[in-house]
C-alpha cells in the first residue's frame, strides 16, 4: 500500500488535485472518498469528473440525495455515487449498487464505508482532512496497485513544478 | 379526460389521478399516507424495493380516491428521468403495463419539468414563459420554460442542492431531521443578520450556484464559537440560502426578460425563500407563483398534470421508453 499526501490551500486547489487525478484514471476504476461533512469531497469529486472528461461540467451536482449521478462523457462513463443516506448493506443491495462497479465505468464513491469491506482492494482511497487554517485540507490518496502507484507519483512530481 | 400519473424517481411511491391537467382528484404519497397499516409496519424511507411493495397499493389508492375505473383513463403518466434508475424502472414497468392492458397512450415525463408544473395548480398559465426556480434535496436550477416548447437549464448548483445544505447544516448543528423544517422553525426566533455567513458565488456573474462552501462555513463558526445562539444561526443560514436563490433568480429574470417566476421542489416549501422571493418579484413586476406544500415535494399530480399538455402536443411515448439517470432535463 503506498500512500501519497497532497495540500491544499483553497477549494479552487482542491478541484485542481481532482482534475490532475481524474485525467489519469484508466477506466473501470473506483475511486472512494473519505472525510467529514464539509472537507470538500463534493469539490474533489467534481474536480475527479471533469478531469475525467464528463461533457458538460454544468450538470455536475452532489448525488447526496440523489444516490447516484451519471454523467455523460467523451470517454469512460463516469458515475458519481453517494451513500450518505443509506443505512445498511440491504439498502447497498436494493438500489442495485453493485450493477454499478461493473469495470467500465470510472466510479467515484462520496461515504463509501457501507461498501469499502467488500470492494476489491484495487480501489483508490482518498481521505480528507481539516488543517489547521480554514481552508486547509490534507488529502491523503492510498492505493496497492503498481499501475495507480505511479500514477499517483506522476501527479506528485508534476506538482513539485507548480 | 382523466390521467393517471406515476411517480417513483427518489424515495417516495406516487400516483395521482388529475382532469384535463388542471383538478387534482386524488395524489397519494407513499411516505404521507396511512399507507403503511395495510402492511401493518412503517414503509421505511428508502428502499428501490419499497417502490415495488408500493406501487400496486398506491395505484389503486389513487384511482379509489378519486373515484375513477381503469377504462375511464385517457392517458397514463410517469416520470421516466431523471432518478435512481432503480427507482424510476418500477413506476415505468407499471405505467407501461396499464398503458399496454388497457390500450391508452403512454407519456413519459421529465421530473425537473414536471415540478415547475406544480405550480399551474396555483393558477400558472402552463403556455406563459417563464423562469422555474426547482429548489429540492436533490436539485437546484434554475430553468427557462417555454410551455409547449418545453425547458432549457439556465443554470444551477456545481456542488451541494439547497436542500441538501439544509439537512447537512441541520445535522451539523444538531438540529434533526429533515433539515429543512428544523432549521425554518429554530430560525423563527433567531436574528437573520447577527451572523455574517458567506454567499459563495453570488457574484460569479452567471446563474451558477454553491452551497458547500456555506456549509464548511457554518461548521467553522460553530467550532469557534461553542456558544452560539442556534435560532440566530439558523436564521443566518436561512437567510443566506434565501439570498443566494433570490439574487440568481433576480438575474435569471432580467437576463430573460421574462415576467413570470416559479418556485417549486422541496425547499420552495420554505417561508422565508418564498417571502423573499415575492419580494423580489413585487420589486421587478414580475408574477410570482409557488405551490402548496404538498405539491412542491415529489408527487405524481405534477406528473398527470404535464402530461396532459404532452398529450395535446402530440408527444407520447411508445412502450420501449426506458428510464435515464441523469443527463440534460429535456424531455
């Protein structure tokens, strides 16, 4: 398991991260994100869309309500699923989550810990925390596949050009 | 002509029976119905599976309540996206089979349309242009509707649905569920302006939204100031959702030139938006309509009701209509 840790001053710095990462994510990844109300999963999985190539970033919204949003895109379908509002592993199952994870779609998982036992390991976690200024975060990405690794690396040496 | 409409694209089971687009003979709701004696438990709140238990029940409670036979339908109705596809396959599989047995036209609806709709049941022209503001838990946008011609999306949130900020903020403060009522009822004795909350995106200059990053906002003040008066910061966030959706309407209104505004979805439920807004509206000499609070939340009455203009512009849906996600609210 390597682990890479990017800051980020600003929302704005926080979507840029999403992008840079979306834009190297091969198809058929899934990507969850961890954090609490307010961390910015909602900004980074934005940033993760775009970068992914979703065709008109204007319909991008929160799926906290909505469970699951797909959006179109020139490339990989891209699902943004939420799972704040269920409350067991039956509900995982009744609104057909994993139809979902099926390989070739990119998707990205906001409060993914009813699931995370049961994904394939191959999954790329990215955990969100509150620094210590009001829009400091540190974003800690993990993943345990050689191909994500460097990926997370490329995006890590890119950064130390910024 | 009667219309029987379906509705099943989130949490809530519905169906309504609704007359020439305009009388309401009977909307039953899964969650605000009585519904659950029949099965002698509680219908839990979310389940794809519930739709499934409920659809049949709601269906005939519909039809029952408004004291109408199957053969006397015109049309059968039933929101086909956006939604959980889970979700919205049930009320199509039903839809699709009464259309199919008892040989009446099929129309698939656009739930975004469909709940600007609610508010011709307020006296609305259906045919007039006009601005719909559909505020929910789900959605926030900001729509041209054009009657006939059907919607165009102006604009809307790129982060967290109004609604979604109202429960989120709710939870934050400890204010219960759902967000929405807790927070207006706290705020009614708070002071709107003892808080200085920002208004992300007010003055982006185009109808985009935000509300995540009042939300963080809110989280921030109250981990630094323990002692907060609630009822004021409820008030100040309510006032500052109320803001944000006044001002991007406001501008909505002038870019278009349209005189007529609409609020519908979940959160158009709240006083102080819906005070706000008139205001606005009064100020621009502009019309303003909201629905009553049982049509601005998911129903199938604004579902029939749509659907029988669709029917009189011809565009019926043939049998293979399937059920889409997401994508642009057009129909």
């Amino acid at each position: 398991m390597s682990k890479f840790i990017f800051f980020t001053n600003a929302i704005d710095q926080t979507v840029h991260l999403g992008e840079e990462i979306g834009k190297r994510l091969p198809c058929g990844t899934v990507v969850v994100l961890r954090g609490d109300i307010g961390a910015g999963k909602t900004c980074l999985a934005r940033g993760l869309c775009i970068g992914a190539g979703m065709d008109d970033k204007a319909l991008f919204s929160s799926p906290s309500f909505t469970i699951m949003n797909c959006y179109p895109s020139h490339g990989t379908p891209l699902y943004h699923c939420d799972l704040y509002r269920l409350k067991s592993s039956e509900d995982i199952e009744d609104i057909g989550f994993w139809d979902w994870i099926n390989g070739e779609a990119i998707v990205v998982i906001e409060w993914p810990d009813l699931v995370l036992k049961e994904l394939s390991e191959s999954y790329l976690l990215i955990e969100i925390a509150f620094g210590v200024g009001a829009e400091e975060r540190w974003i800690s990405v993990e993943s345990n596949t050689e191909p994500m690794v460097s990926l997370l690396k490329d995006i890590a040496y890119a950064r130390v050009g910024d | 002509m009667l219309v029987l409409g379906i509705e099943s694209s989130c949490d809530d089971t519905s169906a309504a029976v609704v007359q020439d687009g305009e009388k309401i003979l009977s909307n039953v709701v899964s969650s605000q119905t009585d519904l659950h004696r029949q099965f002698g438990g509680i219908v839990p709140e979310l389940a794809a599976r519930q739709h499934i238990e409920n659809i049949i029940p709601v269906i005939d409670r519909a039809l029952i309540n408004a004291g109408v036979r199957m053969p006397e339908l015109a049309a059968v109705a039933v929101t086909a996206r956006p939604g959980l596809i889970g979700s919205l396959v049930v009320g199509l599989a039903a839809a699709k089979a009464i259309a199919y047995a008892a040989g009446i036209p099929l129309i698939g609806i656009n739930h975004i349309e469909a709940h600007g709709y609610a508010n011709c049941f307020a006296g609305l022209n259906f045919l007039q242009p006009r601005i719909d503001l559909i505020v929910s838990g789900g959605h926030t946008l900001l729509i041209e509707n054009l009657g006939y011609s059907g919607i165009r999306v102006l604009g809307g949130t790129v982060d967290d649905a109004a609604g979604e900020a109202f429960d989120k903020v709710a939870k934050i403060a400890g204010l219960g569920f759902p967000g929405g009522p807790a927070i207006q009822k706290v705020a009614l004795t708070g002071d709107p302006h003892s808080i200085p909350l920002p208004r992300p995106m007010r003055e982006s200059h185009d109808l985009r939204m935000s509300f995540s990053g009042l939300k963080t906002a809110v989280r921030y003040f109250l981990q630094n100031n323990v002692n907060v008066n609630i009822s004021n910061l409820a008030a100040s966030f309510q006032e500052a959702v109320a803001d944000i959706l006044t001002f991007k309407a406001c501008q909505a209104l002038r870019d278009s030139g349209h005189k007529i505004l609409g609020v519908a979805g979940g959160v158009a439920a709240n006083t102080r938006l819906r005070e706000m807004l008139g205001q606005m509206c009064a100020d621009l000499g502009v019309e303003f309509f909201a629905p009553p609070p049982i049509l601005c939340t998911d129903n199938a009455a604004m579902v029939a009701g749509l659907a029988a203009w669709k029917m009189k512009a011809g565009l019926v849906s043939d049998l293979d209509l399937n059920a889409v996600a997401t994508g642009h609210p057009s129909p």
